[in-house]
C-alpha cells in the first residue's frame, strides 16, 4: 500500500481534502494537500461559512482555484442531507462509518474532535489513493429512498411505545395487587370510572393519586394507538395502490409461506428496495451477520457475529429463522438446521437460528433478484 500511495505522488496532482466533524454547536473543518493541514471552525448548518473557508483553503495552502475537493464526515445523527448538498456543489464526499477510525491501544486514549479530525483526514487521503481498507464508506439512499424508510420505523417506534405504555399502568397497578384487563376501544371517561369503583383485595379503593396517575397514563397509551393505526393505514394504502416497484417486490416475499407483510415491508425498505449487493458476502455483512473469528497464534476462537450493520434487519430475521422451521419444515434450509442443530441444547440451537437467518437472508434475496425458490419451500396459494 506505500508503494501504491508513493505512485499516486508522482503524479502531482493537486487536491485540497476535508474532513468535517459534526457536532450541535459547531463543526470542525481540518483541510489539507496530503502533506500540510488547516484547522477551522465554523457554526453548524452555516454552509456559506463552508464555502468561504473552502476558497480560503485553496488560499492558504497553494492550490489552483479549480482543484477538485474530496471531502468526508462520520454517519450519525445529521443524516445525509449535507452530502447531498455537498455534490451538488461539485465537492466530493464520503459517509464513513465511525467505526472506521482508527484508535490506539494504549489503555487511556487521546480523543477530541481535532484528534479525530486529523485521522479523518489522514485516512481519506490513503482511502483516495488506493487504499480502499484505510476507510468503510457508508452506502447512502436516495432522498426517496430515505423517506420510504421513515413509516416502518416510526410504526416499530409507535409499538415500542405502547408497550411501554400498558406495562407502566400495569405496573402501577400492581403496586397495590390490582390487575386490570386494559380494552383500548374503551374511551377515558369509562376507564375512569371503572377505576374508581375497582376495590383493591384489602377491599379500599385506590389512591387518588395513582388514579390519576394511571388515567395519564392510558390517555398517552390512546394517542399512541390512534397514531399506530394511522401509520398502518398509510403503509396498506401505500402498498394497495402498487404504483412503486417496491410494492411488487413485497408482493414477491409474500408468496412464500412463512414471510408476511410486515415482514416484506421492513426487508424491502430496508434492504431490497434500494440497496445492490454484488454478492452473498455483502448482503450478510450490511445485516450484521458475518463472523467474526479470533485467530492468532495458538488462539483460534470465534467472537460471534459482527452486529455492525442493521440491527432492525437482524432483528427481523433471526425471528423470521424461527417461523421458518415451522412454517418451512420440508425446505432444505429446515432440514440443514434439524441435522446440524436440532439434537444439540438450548443454547447450541439459539446459535444455530442465527446461521440460520443469515441462509434466509441469502435465499430471500437470490429468490427476489433471480427467481430462484428456496429449495423445497412452499409458496401460497
């Protein structure tokens, strides 16, 4: 890789790199010309300032007016939108995984924004010169494509929240050994009462203000459910219509047993809908499920899977693993399970239903971009 990075010198061509860190009250701009470095600060979201300390950069550290500029920031909280912005300034960039920057062993580390800066930078200008391992480059959606996203997740959201909804007044309840049926399609008023009169088994009442607590409470838990079903409407009318391609690939998944709406949404807003993969080894790696072997010297253990990619997605599948021994049971990938795993323990078995749902994932997206039906699955009638 030195020899490469020495090739590229020769050939003197001139580019100013930037690496920006993103933070709530400012960014951190470190430029450079792969031998000096600039450092400035300009106030978040201030995109003219970017531009003036871009120009000043060329400035200061000697480079022609129309040199191309390469620039990169970490994937977080911001988003995408500064770099599509960015392109369309003519400035090319990166989203970079922040995992990607190299940190020391030592026990007690260095870390602050113009440290992480200068490695940034450091490392965009191996990653431009041939090293591609030096940086992970974040596969960026389309603004369409990100938006697509947003119903999924907002109803996996909306869940969460409405079970925590019902186990907090559960919970309160609880306190004084009550147990109520909670029947969402009863208003306020009526829970209301029936609190009121609901006695506690010493025979008293509840406290007041419990009662009052708990009916908060399952007003919260109402506003969370009449947002749930808006969002599930707007996802089937989205997907009844059938004018986006997505909507056929979902269709597809669903022909096989064991693979149901909610699942198809998830997997092709996700994934399949405007990811490419070029192969098997990708696919796993963007859901978190390639192995991560431990190996040197004597030592050769395995860590487990990587986790490093979309924990939804991962999520989804070692639950899908498990439908599919049942609703699969004929298929190769079951059979491949049984005699691999199906005698072993508990804990053997829960190792197994993750290999298992990284050969889902596989034959899932083999059977949408090639047609090819997972050997001896069913598909519905």
């Amino acid at each position: 890789m030195t020899q490469l990075a020495r090739m590229e010198d020769t050939t003197k061509q001139s580019a100013l790199y930037l690496s920006v860190e993103l933070s709530s009250s400012q960014w951190k701009l470190t430029f450079g010309d792969g031998e000096r470095v600039r450092e400035r600060n300009v106030d978040t979201g201030n995109l003219d300032a970017l531009s003036r300390e871009i120009e000043q950069a060329k400035w200061k550290l000697e480079l022609p007016a129309d040199c191309p500029i390469h620039s990169c920031y970490e994937a977080g909280r911001d988003g995408f939108w500064l770099h599509r912005e960015l392109l369309k300034r003519g400035i090319g960039n990166l989203v970079v995984d922040p995992s990607a920057i190299e940190m020391s062993r030592r026990m007690r580390q260095l870390k602050t924004d113009r440290v992480d800066g200068r490695k940034l930078l450091a490392q965009l200008v191996r990653y431009l010169r041939g090293e591609r391992g030096a940086l992970r480059v974040v596969r960026v959606p389309s603004a369409e494509a990100e938006d697509a996203r947003r119903p999924e997740r907002e109803r996996k959201r909306l869940q969460g929240e409405r079970t925590g909804h019902r186990n907090r007044i559960g919970a309160l309840l609880i306190l004084h050994g009550v147990r109520f049926a909670l029947n969402l399609n009863v208003g306020v008023e009526q829970f209301k009462t029936a609190l009121e009169k609901r006695p506690t088994p010493t025979g008293e009442l509840l406290p007041t203000a419990l009662r009052a607590e708990v009916v908060r409470e399952y007003e919260r838990l109402l506003a969370v459910q009449k947002q749930l079903r808006e969002v599930e409407a707007e996802i089937a009318a989205w997907r009844k219509a059938k004018k986006h391609p997505w909507a056929k690939k979902m269709d597809q998944l669903c022909q096989l047993c064991g693979v149901g709406e909610k699942s198809s949404d998830l997997l092709v807003r996700e994934f399949f809908g405007w990811r490419v993969f070029a192969n098997r080894r990708q696919l796993a790696s963007a859901a978190g499920l390639t192995p991560t072997p431990f190996a040197s010297g004597t030592v050769d253990r395995e860590q487990g899977i990587s986790k490093a990619g979309n924990a939804r997605v991962r999520a989804l599948l070692v639950e899908m693993a498990w439908l599919w021994l049942r609703r699969q049971p004929h298929s190769q990938l079951a059979d491949w399970f049984h005699e691999r795993f199906g005698k072993s323990g508990k804990r053997s078995r829960r190792v197994g239903i993750v290999a298992l749902a990284r050969k889902l994932l596989i034959a899932l997206w083999r059977f949408l971009e090639q047609g090819v039906i997972p050997e001896g699955a069913l598909l519905k009638a």
